[in-house]
C-alpha cells in the first residue's frame, strides 16, 4: 500500500479578499506537498474558503447583493491569488459546497446521538470578528486579543451546545502525552494552560443567522460557522480516503478551536484525530498589523508583479513567522531578493550556462532524488528556512569552486571541472523543487538540454 501524506490549511473567511498575512500557511503547505509528492507518497492538499456567518451575511448586505453570489466573488479572487502563488492543491473546498453540507449535517447528528449536543439559553460576549464568543478570561483590557478594535456585542440566544467541558481530562491527556499534536512547543504548551484553566461547553448554533447550514434536526437554527468550517478538512478526508490529516497548518489566531474544539468533536463522532496542528505566529507591515481597516493591505499579487512567484516564495519560507512574529518591509524583501536571488542562485546558473555554452558542454541526467539528506531532516520538523540554508549553503560552494579553480579561464581544459559544477547545479536544482518549483525547474532543463545553452536572468536584480 502506497504510503499517504495529507495536508491542509486553515480555510479563509470569505468577508473580504485574502491579503499577504494569509499567504505563509499556504506556501508552507505547499512545499510540504511538494516534497511529498516528490518522495513517492500518495499526497492530498487542501484548502479553500469558509463562506457561512454573520460576517458574511453583513458583507453581502453592504454590497448590496445575496450572500451566495458575494462569497462566489471571493472565493473565485481567493482562488486567483493561490494559484498566482504556484500553490498545488489537490481540492479549494467552499463550505457551501454541496458534499461538505451533507457531511456536516451528519456529523452533527453522530456528536448529538452520543449525547454532546444540547439546547440552553446564553447571555454572553460575542466577538463579530473571530464568530465566536469570549469568556472573561480571554479578553485583553476588555477587548478580543485579535480585533481589538471591534467592540464586543452582548448576546442572548437559545442555542444548541456543543459539550466541551465533558472533554477536558481526554484533551488534557492529549496535549501531555503526544508532544507532536502541536507544534511548535510553545504553542502546546500554551494550549495545555488554557484547557487547564478550565474549558466551557460552546455554542455550534444561531438563530439570527440565516446565512448557514441548517441543524438537520431544527431548521429554525443555523450550524454556527465554526463547527461547520472545521470539519471541511474530515469531508474531503472521508471523500478521498486519506483521513487523518496528518498536518493541519493554521495561524495563532486560530489555533485554541483547531487543538480544543476539533479534537473534542473528532471524539465525540468517532473519528481519528490528526497527527499534528502546525501553528505560525503573525505577519505584519512596516510594523502594523495588516488590516484593512489601516489600509495597508498588500496581496500575494502585488509582490509577485515585483519579486517574481519564487522571489516571493523564498522570502516567506526563508523568514517567514513561524515561532515569532515577524515585521516585513518591501526593502527587507529586495534586499533579500537581490542578495540570495539575483547574486546568489541566478548569477551561479548564468555563470555556468554560459561557460557550458561557450564550450558547447551536453546536458546531464536531471538527479532522481534530493542530495541533502538534511531536506527530510527539516521538512518532518518543519523548518523551513533552515531547509534552504543548507541549500544556500551549497550555491555557496559550487561559487567558490568556479572561483578557486578560475572557470572562466582556458576552460577548454578544465571540462572535468565544468561537468562537475554541472552536476552540482543540477543536484541543486532537483533540492530546490518543493520550494521555487518554477526555478527549479527551469535549471533542470537548462542544464539536462542536449546542449546547455544560457536563459533569461532567473531573479533580474531589482532597485530599491
């Protein structure tokens, strides 16, 4: 039986278009993908759009137009803006997909005939930009940690519960005893000192939301959005028979609902929990968060226009927020583009093609597997940007071979060198495959050609 890899990414909010702070998870996921896909195992990417709420019934509204054709609209930009990023899933699910209702109206029915579904009457604080409500304790100087600029509604509504609390020793044990449920460290362990703290039951339907699936079993509610949205990742998982996931890749903003809640309502309808939840910390601009509110949101669009879809790439994998939050400038990224990109790997594949044309040199075989045997080491830890370190750390080698053995002079005499500086690229190039996938392959044609023959300036260098 052929081994299996599935991944997935937080799906995105369909109140408004994704912006640059959406893009890491995506990328990152993508290259776990990649890599996966490339070592022979049967691999599934997903991700997609979450397109129930009150958020996006307001959106619609505003627009002036039915919440079905507003979120149509964003999902098709979203969509736009991934696949302008070269990310390869294998399915972009819309919860208003018609195999995801169904679904999530059966699994609603599973957790409620084990008896974890129940209907009360709640006051209590509602945080319109995260859909959920806060407890108290939760709340920084009265404000949600994540949009402390929304002012937070009182509600009171007879909703259906989801029972939480009857999960807290099962998601204690969890998070104790399996330290690679979530990662990074920190982030477990922020996790376990939450639920610790004591976990509540949570509201999984509205009343005054008719922008939902309906309860299966009470259509005058709504399922709320985000026990509908988490359990996007179990449709396509049951459809294609790779459940469990065995990485779920999301922001710090969402990672309590993804390590508490899913855990507990995978429990309580008798399914397999994921292998592991990946959570990265934030981006921000010229040090603000990136809102719109601020105007100051960048797409994944705007960088690619100016850095190329791997220039872009490389700076979100090379430095990109996966255990701090990390602030980024155009100027940091052009600086980094025309250091690593323009100087480093694409004057080496100039360099070298044109000495290989010049002498009229054969291409080679392209390679069959990764040289490094660190690229396993770092992508089954996650990390990144030491992946392509050592990658680097390579171009930085085969530089100082063209150097110290002077290339460029009487190269007709030193062919050996050349064909082995050649190969040296091409193992490169073959490495660099899950995380620039058009460079990398553009310089394994160049130089497995019949007769290698120099390109277009890989990364041309930019100014400020």
């Amino acid at each position: 039986m052929d081994k299996k890899f599935y991944v997935t990414t937080a799906i995105d909010y369909t109140n408004d278009v994704i912006h640059i702070g959406h893009a890491y998870q995506k990328i990152i996921s993508d290259v776990l993908a990649r890599y996966h896909r490339l070592i022979g195992d049967k691999t599934f990417f997903l991700t997609g759009t979450d397109e129930h709420g009150q958020k996006v019934e307001k959106s619609a509204k505003e627009k002036g137009i039915n919440p079905k054709e507003f979120v149509d609209k964003i999902a098709a930009e979203d969509k736009k803006q991934w696949d302008g990023l070269n990310i390869s899933y294998d399915r972009f699910i819309r919860t208003t997909d018609e195999d995801h209702i169904k679904f999530a109206q059966e699994f609603y029915l599973k957790a409620k005939a084990n008896g974890d579904i129940y209907k009360k009457k709640y006051e209590g604080l509602y945080c319109e930009g995260c859909e959920s409500f806060k407890e108290e304790s939760e709340l920084i100087d009265g404000k949600c940690e994540f949009h402390p600029n929304k002012e937070l509604q009182t509600v009171s509504e007879e909703n259906y519960f989801f029972a939480l609390s009857k999960y807290q020793k099962f998601l204690e044990d969890l998070l104790e005893n399996n330290p690679e449920f979530v990662q990074p460290d920190s982030k477990r362990k922020e996790i376990l000192s939450f639920i610790k703290s004591g976990l509540n039951d949570f509201s999984i339907s509205r009343q005054n939301v008719s922008w939902g699936i309906p309860v299966p079993d009470d259509p005058t509610h709504t399922i709320y959005v985000w026990f509908d949205a988490l359990i996007n990742y179990l449709t396509y998982g049951e459809e294609e028979k790779c459940w469990p996931a065995d990485v779920h890749v999301l922001g710090k903003d969402n990672q309590r609902f993804h390590a508490i809640y899913w855990p507990a309502m995978l429990k309580s309808a008798s399914y397999e929990l994921p292998k592991t939840i990946l959570v990265h910390d934030f981006i921000s601009l010229n040090g603000q968060k990136v809102s719109k509110s601020l105007g100051n949101v960048i797409l994944p669009s705007d960088l690619t226009e100016k850095y190329g879809v791997d220039g872009t790439r490389y700076y979100f994998l090379r430095f990109g927020p996966l255990n701090n939050d990390v602030d980024i400038t155009l100027d940091k990224i052009t600086e980094v583009y025309n250091a690593d990109l323009a100087n480093g790997l694409g004057n080496l594949v100039a360099r070298v093609g044109k000495l290989a044309e010049l002498q009229n040199r054969p291409g080679q075989p392209k390679p069959s597997t990764f040289s490094l045997d660190s690229i396993e080491t770092n992508l089954t830890n996650f990390q990144f940007g030491q992946a392509l370190d050592d990658i680097w750390t390579n171009i930085r080698i085969v530089d100082g071979i063209i150097s110290e053995e002077k290339l460029w002079e009487n190269t007709s005499e030193k062919t050996d060198i050349l064909d082995s500086v050649i190969d040296k690229i091409l193992a490169i190039a073959y490495d660099l495959q899950p995380f620039l996938p058009e460079t990398a392959k553009k310089v394994l044609d160049q130089f497995s050609n019949s007769k290698i023959k120099t390109i277009d300036p890989l990364f041309p260098r930019l100014t400020k």
